[in-house]
C-alpha cells in the first residue's frame, strides 16, 4: 500500500469516528433509565396520587402505609415509586422531619442477608452514626442490629423500595421490617415498604403472619395503551435534532409498542434503534421503514437484558425450543418433544440433564416473560391432555443473541435435526 493509499483510507474513516450526528441531539433522554421531570409522568397520575396517598403520613412523621405495586415490566412501576418517594422526602424535609429512602434490587440482592446490608449500608452515614458496614464478615443478625442503630440514629421515617421483591428467596425481611416497631427493634424510626412486583399473584406466596403483619396497600399497573405510549414517547422527543423526528415516527412506534406488549422500555428502545439506524445510514431524518427495520433491534435488546439474568439451564431449556423450531419450521411443541431436546443440549455441552419436572418449571418462567405461550390440550377419547408450548418470539432473532454471547459463542443448529452444538460454554 502506498502512502497515498493510506491518506485516502484515513478519510475514507473519518466520519465513521467523527463526532458528527445530524439526528441525536441529547441521545441520553432515550436511556430506559431517564426520569423525565415530573410533567412529564405520562398516563399514570392515578397510581401516584394512590402511591402519595399511602405514604403521606411520612411527611408529618407518622408511620406510612406498606405498598406493593404489581403489573408487567415497563408499565411505570419503579418509575412513579422512585418519583413519589423523592417527593415524599422532599416535602418532609421542609416540614423539618427526617425521612430516609433506599431501593434495593431484590433480582441482585436476593437473599435476607444481602438486602438487609444494601439497605444499612446504603442508609449510614459513618461520621453520624460511628458504625463501619464490612462489606463481609458479618451474620445477618449483625447487620440487622446495625440496621435499627441506623434508623433511629438517623432518620424519623424510612421508605424501603424492594424492586422485584419477588425475587427474594423468602419473605423473611418483610416480617422483619413490617414488625420492626412492634418488636421493640427501633424506637424512634418507623418503617414504610413499597414493594414491586410483575407477578400479581406474588402475595399469594406469602406466610399468612407476614400478609398479617404488612397490611399493605396494592396497586395494579395495566400496560399502557396506545395514546399512553404516544405521550410516553412525545415526552423523550428532545433527544432528536430539529426537523428529524416526524409525528408518522413516534406513532408509528406506539402502535407497533402497543399491539405487542404495552411496555414503555420496549417503545423507547424502538425509537432509540431507529434513530441509530438512521444515522448509520447517514439520513437527515427518521422514518416509518427505521422504525419497522429497528423491531429487530429491540427484540435483540431485550433477549440480551433477559439472557443477563438467566441461568444457564434456563438458556438451555429456551435453546431446545428454539433449535426445534429453526428445524421443524414451526412454533408449537409438545412437552416430550422440547424435553427430548433439551436432553440433546445438556449431551452435548455436559451439562448435567434436570428432571422433566424442573424443566417443566424453567418452561413457566420463560412464559412468565412473554417468551412461550403454554397451553393444556386435550387430546381426545383415551389420549388424555397435554402441554404445548408455543415460541412467541422469532427464532432467529433469539438464536442470534447466543451467537453473539461470549458465554454461547458459536451455536449453531444443524440442519435436519435438533441436535445442538454449543462451544465456549
């Protein structure tokens, strides 16, 4: 190559690594994470002035109402809770009360003894109190009498979010903190709870003394519709340059966002790709086809978030109904069928086979998460009724995220069988 050759390949890069973009101007807004400001809370003033209304005692310094809210992923749960609890602290703060708020993420602080030092650890303030938190070396009745040490050093009233509470491997720490007062644990503090869950009947697993003890209020999420998409969406269109983003677009995204799921996350997500699609492809403008192009963007994005949380046998069980239908050319399988597949991925990764009744478990959670459709059927005189289990997702889409996977890099399925090869594992 002359040295010609390689000025004219320098240019030839230099506006892949400009910082040019003629469609993002504030791209961060378009983060699932954003909080808008509060006018911009779309479709949901109902379950916050609910929410509000449960907690307000905390602004007085009173002990507020236990909360759960329930409803699908992306509906607004952890969104209005995070909003009304700022500005239950807010309000109190002027009042000149004390209040105190921690989130813990109970799908990463899943057992009693890490959510409970989430929470001390999170809530102390070391040149106040004089505690030090270890991070390990210390039981769980340790980290508790730090807990209420904390509490009632610190704070009149505190607000416990437990996002995906379900998610905690028992209700151990909701007896706990809701009968913290009660049990002469702490003194000055109260403690309030607002607890977020996808699994309406999540209450129904709890210990009749913890459903006793919390006397929580509910409030049930439906998925936004989609003129609440449409706003949801209006509200994040500051992250697009002027005269980029036409009102075809953001429709265009709700309807698709609505007629498939109702979640928020999922919308924005679609407008988001779109836009990078349109400045991948040096466009002055999104449009409907970006749009359309990007579902299988989203699609990817959300397999990805899904995969982050799940085991491997969980992937293994979603691979054997996917590699058998890439094979077989259709959707729907019986239990024996996706059984006997997935037995084909355990032989060849070494994966240690789980009973029919543990697969058949695995199976409900992958459905849980709008990923399979399960159905009992009969089938007819003497046969008796069966199982099946329909993919909702399209296949190469979800095989495409364990191709690019570090862990499942380099799955593949053959051709004319539901043999499946997985490497790197």
């Amino acid at each position: 190559m002359t040295r010609d050759d390689g000025r004219e390949n320098a240019n030839a890069l230099d506006d892949v690594f400009s910082a040019r973009d003629s469609i993002f101007s504030e791209k961060l807004l378009l983060d699932v994470g954003h909080v808008p400001e509060p006018e911009h809370i779309a479709a949901r003033n109902e379950e916050i002035r609910r929410l509000a209304s449960a907690l307000n005692p905390a602004v007085t310094g009173e002990t507020p109402s236990n909360v759960f809210l329930y409803g699908k992923t992306g509906s607004g749960k952890s969104l209005c809770a995070g909003y009304a609890t700022n500005q239950i602290v807010d309000t109190a703060s002027e009042n000149g009360v004390s209040v105190g708020r921690v989130v813990v993420d109970c799908s990463q602080e899943n057992t009693e003894t890490r959510a409970i030092r989430a929470m001390v650890r999170r809530l102390n303030d070391s040149e106040k109190t004089g505690l030090v938190v270890p991070e390990t070396g210390v039981g769980r009745s340790q980290y508790y009498e730090q807990l209420w040490d904390v509490l009632d050093t610190r704070f009149d009233v505190v607000l416990t979010v437990l996002d995906e509470v379900d998610c905690l491997e028992d209700d151990d720490i909701l007896l706990q903190l809701s009968r913290a007062t009660e049990a002469g644990k702490i003194d000055r503090c109260s403690v309030g709870l607002v607890g977020i869950s996808n699994k309406i009947k999540y209450r129904s697993q709890l210990r009749e003394r913890v459903k006793s003890s919390l006397q929580e209020r509910e409030i049930v999420f439906t998925p936004y519709n989609r003129e609440d998409l449409h706003a949801i969406l209006n509200n994040r269109t500051a992250a697009f340059g002027a005269d980029v983003l036409s009102e075809d677009v953001v429709s265009e995204c709700a309807s698709l966002a609505a007629e498939e799921h109702g979640d928020a996350r999922k919308a924005i997500n679609l407008l988001r790709h779109a836009g990078e699609l349109a400045s991948s492809d040096g466009s002055d403008a999104l449009t409907v086809e970006h749009v359309r192009d990007a579902t299988t963007l989203a699609e990817r994005d959300r397999f990805r978030a899904l995969f982050a949380g799940a085991t491997i046998q969980q992937k293994a069980t979603l691979l054997a109904v996917v590699s058998l239908a890439l094979v077989e050319k259709t959707r729907t399988f019986k239990t024996p069928d996706v059984y006997a597949a997935y037995e084909d991925v355990c032989a060849d990764t070494g994966l240690e086979a789980l009973s029919k009744r543990r697969v058949h478990d695995l199976l409900r959670e992958w459905e849980f998460l709008e990923v399979l459709d399960i159905t009992r059927t009969g089938g007819g005189r003497a046969r008796g009724s069966h199982l099946r289990h329909r993919l909702l997702e399209d296949p190469s889409v979800i095989l495409s995220v364990f191709d690019e996977s570090d862990r499942f890099a380099g799955v593949g399925v053959a051709a004319g069988t539901t043999r499946t090869t997985w490497s790197n594992i």
